[in-house]
C-alpha cells in the first residue's frame, strides 16, 4: 500500500505577474499592470494541482525562509498536499517573472534561487518518500543531477513521469525511465535537435521521441489536445474547447493530472484526455496554482 499517489520532486517558486498589451521585443519597454504575486514553479504547481484533484500528493523541494517561502508552503497546505519533504532556509526562495498578454500566452524568465541548491543528497535523503509514492514526477528547474539521482531512488514498481522543462538534452539513463517523457512542441525540438527538422508533424515527433528510449510519450498541442505515443503505436487525444484567460500552469496541471491518473491504472490515451480538461479547466482562470480545478470543476467542463 503506498502513501503517496504522487511524489512531485521540483522547483517552488513565487511568479510575479505583470499584464501587458504586447510581449516586449529586445531592447523594448512596455507598460503593464500592477504587479501580482503568486505561488508557483513547476513541481509546487504539480503538487498543488494534484492534490486539488484528489490526489494524495507530496513535494520534495527547497524554499527559502522569506516571505515567497511561507506563500508556497501555505498554498501547498491549504490544496491538501504533503511539505514533509519541503527544506528551507539557505537561500531566497526562487522567483519566476511572467509577462501575459492579453490572449492569454505568456513569457517567463525564472531565477531558480532555492531550486538550484536540491541536491542528489536531498534525494537520497528523501529515502523514504519514494518508497511510498506510486508515481514520482519531476522537471528540470532543478539541477539536472538531482533528476538523475530521482531516476536511481525509484522503488522497483513506482512509475516516473518527466516533463522536461525548460529543456536540455536527456541522459539515456533518465530518457529510458520515462513512462510518459511529456513535451510540448518547443520541448519536443530541443530534445530531438536536427531529427526534429525531418517533419512538422507531431506524431513524426512522438515516434522520434520514443525512438530515444522512453516508454512512453506524450506531446501536448495547447488548445489541439495531446497525442501519446508507446509500442501501441500513437493515438490523438482532443481537448475541450474553452476561452483562454491565461495559460500559466496550464501544463503542469495536465502533468500532474495524467501522473494521478496512471497511478490509478488508468491507459494512457484515457489519462491523457482526463488531463487535457483539467488543463483547459486551468486556462480559463488567471494565475497558477490559484486557477488549478478541483476533480468536481473538471467533470462539470
């Protein structure tokens, strides 16, 4: 019996938002909005979004002892999710500046701040966290040694669920423990550099993808829904159609949601078309963690 549906191992950061009409090109000012705070970073969204749905959810993280610091860990508490495996202290608590225009899209530059210092010895650490966790899910705003050393802390029958952001070439030892590797169109043609070059199809994507040793692979398509890809060949998953106030947490949330659903044993194409509502259910909000549904909110879609 696991403890744990998710363990969620990743950054924690708190993003300042700012509106503005237009993106600023190089060497360009803008004008924006006032500023907000809220609670974010990929493995913190992941942890929240989880637990929000039902999950039974802990986080591996770090945070700083500051302000940004208590707002994270209040939001994680207050969705439901586990800190046991939260340090803080040592240094600020990592930041994310998020730029959203008015169609909903976004840019975002992170100062990983706290993030940067979880280290493979948190991991090992952690020991028992993984022993108790169905589903381990992770991304790359922390040290990429300390994916590796995820990959090698996964008890025998958990499953790990990657999503490589912000991307960065793979070690084969992480690409092979990937079941689902889960990339959007930009992720995607890092990771396969020249080969992406070969088609503009994402099925074309997916198989190349798969071709690099994971189990499985999931490309996510924004408002086209997703396609999975394993050795049954690749599958389209449609989304729900819904006006985009702002996609920030969009994906960690469909991560987060598809990481629960397998852990439940549910296939994948099924926890996929799950997690594309709950991701469209998110973009219909403003914020991160803020605009992250509850399992009832997803089912009324």
């Amino acid at each position: 019996m696991y403890d744990y549906d998710l363990l969620v191992v990743g950054s924690a950061n708190a993003d300042l938002v700012i509106g503005v009409e237009r993106r600023p090109g190089a060497g360009e000012t803008v004008l924006g909005s006032d500023l907000a705070v809220h609670p974010g970073g990929k493995g913190a969204n992941q942890a929240v979004a989880a637990a929000r749905l039902g999950a039974r959810t802990a986080l591996l993280a770090r945070v700083g002892d500051d302000e940004h610091g208590r707002l994270l860990l209040d939001s994680l508490r207050e969705a439901g999710a586990d800190t046991v495996g939260v340090l803080v202290g040592g240094v600020p608590t990592g930041v994310a500046l998020i730029a959203v225009d008015p169609s909903g899209d976004n840019s975002i530059v992170v100062s990983p701040g706290a993030n940067g210092r979880l280290t493979p010895s948190d991991v090992r650490a952690a020991a028992s966290l993984f022993h108790a966790s169905r589903v381990v899910s992770t991304q790359l705003e922390i040290p990429l040694e300390t994916v590796v050393e995820v990959v090698r802390s996964l008890a025998p029958d958990s499953r790990f669920v990657l999503n490589p952001s912000p991307p960065r070439p793979l070690p084969s030892e992480v690409l092979a423990a990937c079941d689902p590797l889960i990339v959007n169109e930009h992720e995607a043609k890092v990771i396969l550099g020249d080969s992406a070059g070969v088609s503009d199809a994402p099925e074309d994507w997916a198989r190349l993808l798969l071709a690099k040793g994971p189990r499985s692979v999931v490309v996510t398509l924004g408002g086209e829904g997703a396609l999975v890809a394993s050795s049954a060949g690749v599958t389209r998953v449609p989304s729900v159609k819904v006006e985009a106030v702002d996609t920030t947490g969009a994906g960690d949330a469909f991560t987060a949601a598809l990481a629960w659903r397998l852990g439940t044993g549910e296939p994948l194409a099924q926890a996929a078309a799950y997690a594309a509502r709950v991701g469209a259910a998110t973009v219909t909000k403003e914020g991160a963690q803020v605009s992250f549904p509850t399992a009832e909110e997803v089912a009324a879609l």
